[in-house]
C-alpha cells in the first residue's frame, strides 16, 4: 500500500528558531514530492521536488529530495509566528496515461511562539 | 482572478440524508480533484476529473458517493444515506491540465459536512 508518512506529527519551537520537518514514503510509482502549508482549509503549495540532491528554496523554507532513501525535509530558518500551521507532504503518482494521484501525509503541526 | 470556491462552506445533514457539494473551478482549469480531509488527517484522495471524465475514481470510497462534471467545469460530490463517518472537511483543487506535466493543484477552502 502506498503511503506517506511525516515526523515529527506536532513541534512547538520559538520564534527565531530553525526547524527541519521530515517526509518518508514508499510508493509503487513515485513521480514528485510536493510540500504544502494549511493554515485553514485549503492547502498552499510550497515546494515541487522531482530530483534528488537539488536544494529548491523560496525565502527561509528550503527542501530537499532523497529519491535512494526515499524521503524529503522541509527546513524553515528564522521562524515567525506566521509560519504556524500545518506543514503536508504529498507524493504525486505516475499512473497509466494521464491519471494523477496526491498521497498525504497526515501533516506536522507546527506552532512557534513568540 | 478568481480562485477555486466551494459552496456551501458549511453543511449539517442528518443521519441517512443525501448531500450535494459543489465545486467551482478556476476558469480554463481542466483538471479537477475532489479530497477528503478529516480532522488530524491529511487529505486523502477521492476522485479525478480531467474534463468530464472521471479519470480515476479509485478514492471513492463505496457506491454511495458519486461525482459528475457534466461541463467539464463546476463538479458536484454527492453523497447518498450519510452517516457518521462522513463527517469531514471535503476539498476542491484544479489545475490547469492533467497531463504528464506538472501543474500545481489549486485548493478551494473547502466544505465542512457534519453529520448528526
């Protein structure tokens, strides 16, 4: 069965603090690895990764994939009091023809305090 | 422009009621996705409409929930003899194909359906 799994599931961290959010899968046909941050109901996406070892970055959030030992890491440098929320990793499968499927993690709860 | 929206944003019903939820797209999005998120839970993968045809529906979880987008536009969820269980918040994304390359998944907020 393909799935994702996120740790840790909730972190509480200071502002100002670094914080590396982690990503494991295993999936029959992988094609991407998406990030996305859920403050309310809908999710924002972060981050699409596809290859291994190429760092993509956006601000302080950066990530990176691991295609051999199949995971991925969200770090956050600097963290603000916005950056609370619920941080998704998804892996996007290749199916027959153009079919796509997101499978989710359950999400790590990050809250950081002023 | 307009983003993805869903209505209506909140939804109660009774045990055994049917349901409808609707979904509007980004205009020119042919790529449809219905999730399900239930609380403490990431998403989870209901059914995929590229144009009108469901091209995988293989998240549906039985025969009582049933998704059409006759326009390849807005798409309806529907969902027969509720129950309990069902209660979650069900979310709405297009992107702009559906196709071998990536297109990021735009998310509507989401319709929270509570079942008493």
């Amino acid at each position: 069965e393909d799935k994702v799994v996120q740790s840790p599931l909730s972190l509480v961290v200071h502002e100002g603090d670094t914080v590396t959010l982690n990503c494991s899968y295993e999936v029959t046909n992988f094609r991407s690895l998406l990030w996305y941050k859920q403050e309310k109901k809908a999710p924002t996406f972060l981050f699409m990764l596809t290859s291994s070892g190429i760092e993509k970055k956006s601000g302080r959030l950066s990530s990176i994939l691991d295609k051999k030992e199949l995971f991925s890491i969200l770090n956050i440098t600097a963290t603000q009091t916005g950056d609370s929320a619920v941080y998704l990793c998804a892996v996007e499968l290749s199916h027959a023809g153009n079919n796509r499927k997101l499978i989710w993690g359950l999400g790590t709860s990050l809250a950081v305090n002023p | 422009g307009a983003g993805v929206s869903q209505t209506p944003s909140n939804k109660v019903t009774e045990k055994g009621k049917y349901v409808e939820l609707r979904c509007d797209p980004i205009s020119g999005h042919t790529a449809l996705y219905w999730y399900r998120q239930s609380l403490g839970q990431g998403p989870e993968f209901l059914i995929y409409f590229q144009g009108t045809g469901a091209a995988d529906d293989s998240g549906l979880p039985n025969d009582r929930f049933f998704a059409v987008r006759p326009e390849g536009s807005v798409s309806t969820l529907k969902i027969q003899r509720t129950e309990r269980g069902d209660s979650a918040v069900y979310l709405c994304a297009s992107s702009l194909t559906g196709g071998l390359t990536y297109n990021e998944q735009f998310f509507g907020p989401g319709t929270r359906l509570t079942v008493l």
